[in-house]
C-alpha cells in the first residue's frame, strides 16, 4: 500500500514537473522562436503529456498477456479529430495549398483569432491520450480456460 501511494505521488509530481516544462516552453518559445518552430514544439510536448497521463495503463496493458487489439470507435470519433484539430496548423504551414485549402484555412482562422495555443495544447494532450489508450490487448480463450483450470485446481488443493 505504502507503495502504491509513493507511485501515485512520483507520478503526480513528474506531472507537475512536466506542465512547468510546458509553461517555460511557452514563455520562451513567444520571446525567441519563430512560429512554425514554436507550433511543431508546442504540439509534440502536448501529446507527450498526453501518452504520460495514460502511461499507467498503458504499462499494465503491456504487462497483461493476449494480442493488440484497437479500440476502432474511440479511434475514429475522438484521436482522429482531435489529431486533425492539432496537426492542422502544421497542414497550413506545410501544405502547397496553404489558405486556399479551404478546411485547414477555415481552422487556421479560427485558431488563431482564438487563444489558438490553448486549443492546441488541450487537443494535444487528448490526441495523445485517446491513441495510448485506444490500444488494449485481449486475452486467448486457451489463457482464459488456463486460468480458471489453474483456479479450481488451487481451491482444489485449499480443500483438502
């Protein structure tokens, strides 16, 4: 138990470390950067944040034993818009089209005549989040059987 909480409070303050790393970032980046370095920055630190806040899962998950499944529905109706929401400032930059493009140049108006680095910082850290976590493993109906083999094999023995 006294573990368990140490874990929980390492975690929580590595947490804390990391949203202090990102509000440097963000100082430093608006004084010294030029934009398209201070987006491509801004965007794989959010989604580091993300996969962090699902890393306990995602450790127990890789511990479990079965084959890699994907959870289709939360990849499609959340990671892949929220990778769109994110990314879409880069697609502007990079895009041969650029503003005539008209989906990433309605997005880029309205990120950036919003507080657009909120926006990207929030849908970032749910991007990587929702795609850690929309990956599990699902365990063989043999591992199954054994497992409650091995069970009623121990209830068995405490028994007799």
């Amino acid at each position: 138990m006294l573990i368990r909480i140490l874990l929980s409070t390492s975690y929580t303050l590595l947490y804390i470390f990391f949203l202090y790393l990102l509000n440097k970032f963000i100082v430093k980046l608006e004084t010294s950067m030029v934009m398209l370095e201070e987006i491509t920055l801004l965007i794989s630190f959010s989604v580091l944040v993300g996969v962090y806040l699902s890393l306990p899962t995602l450790i127990k998950k890789i511990k479990s034993q079965g084959t890699w499944k994907a959870n289709w529905i939360q990849l499609m109706c959340v990671a892949i818009p929220l990778g769109f929401i994110t990314l879409n400032i880069l697609l502007f930059f990079y895009s041969p089209l650029g503003n005539s493009w008209s989906p990433i140049g309605y997005v880029y108006n309205i990120l950036f005549y919003s507080n657009w680095k909120i926006i990207l910082i929030i849908s970032g850290i749910g991007l990587g989040f929702f795609l850690s976590d929309s990956f599990y493993k699902e365990e063989h109906p043999d591992v199954i059987c054994n497992k409650e083999h091995q069970n009623i094999k121990s209830n068995h023995k405490k028994e007799g």
